[in-house]
C-alpha cells in the first residue's frame, strides 16, 4: 500500500549521479519532437494555434519518451504508486528482476501537474542506498531522469516523495532503462 512504512531505518540520500536532472514539462513543441512525426501529423499540429500548454505539454513527454527509448529495452514498471503519495512517504516497493547485461540504468519518473513548496526532492531509496533530485516549485509536470543508477540498485527499491505536497491522482509513471 502506498506510504507505508520504509523496512529498517531510512539512509541518508546522496546526490544522484551526474547526468541527472529534474525540472518541468516543456511548453513549446521542440524541434527535435517535431522531426519525430509525419509530415501530416506536423503540419496539423503546427496548425493548430491554440493547444494550451497542457496539451503541447503531453506532446512533448510522450515525443521525449519516444526518443528517449529508441533502441532501449525498458521496463514500465509502475503507472500508479506515486498516485496520490503523501509528502514524506513512501511508493510501494518497486522490482526489476532482470536489466540483462547492463551494469547501470536510467530512472525516469513522470509526475502529474503539482507545485512543490519549501525546498523539494524525489528520493530514489533501498534499504543502504539513496538517490536524490531537487523539484522546481513552479506549478507544472515534472520529469525526473535519475542517470548511471547500479543495475543491482532496482532490484528492490522506493520512491519517497518530499515534495511538500501530496502527488497528483494521475499522470505518473515510472520507466527503468538499461544503459
């Protein structure tokens, strides 16, 4: 169940590993995500004046997305812990039973619309180990890349919200990549 206790006592985070990063969801429609599609599908997007920057917003992650694991096979390990997760709790625990021959992976965690207060984190945690990304406090998506985490690290781990504010009903994911 969700927020439930953390087994043993709670370890100090660390800093995640370089290459890391966190912020929010892109409002314009880069270029980059534009080449991604058919030339119908861009036109009729480019056309469109009045998208809103929630819609341009789903476009972007979901062209990242894309891009991001062309190539890669990738575990969609979760669509619901983080739902509505408390600040200060806990996900249920999260397994990846096999990454292959890949010593490191990429974490990438997708947050509904919210707005952090104080000074805010997503916590990678297990019970020796944990990886810590800064949250932007502005009002928006959040997409959190969590690189070069030991393989071994996601074959038992949480994720802790210290956000300062429950996470929302929807809209989050997290996607293990081997690298």
């Amino acid at each position: 169940m969700p927020g439930a206790p953390f087994p043993g006592e709670q370890p100090e985070p660390d800093p995640a590993p370089d290459g890391s990063s966190g912020g929010d969801a892109d409002y314009v429609i880069t270029a980059g995500n534009l080449a991604l599609l058919a030339n119908g599908t861009k036109s009729s997007l480019l056309a469109v004046s009045n998208l809103g920057s929630a819609i341009t917003s789903r476009i972007n992650s979901t062209l990242d997305l894309i891009e991001a694991l062309t190539g890669f096979e990738t575990f969609v390990i979760d669509a619901s812990s983080l739902n509505d997760l408390v600040n200060t709790q806990l996900s249920d625990e999260l397994v990846v039973s096999n990454v292959g021959d890949s010593d490191f992976v990429r974490v990438v965690i997708l947050l509904g619309e919210i707005t952090p207060t104080g000074a805010p984190t997503i916590v990678l945690t297990n019970d020796t180990v944990g990886y810590e990304l800064s949250v932007l406090t502005t009002t928006s998506e959040k997409r959190l890349v969590f690189d070069n985490i030991p393989s071994s690290f996601v074959s038992s781990f949480y994720v802790q919200n210290n956000t300062g504010v429950t996470l929302a009903s929807w809209g989050n994911s997290i996607i293990v990549i081997p690298l």
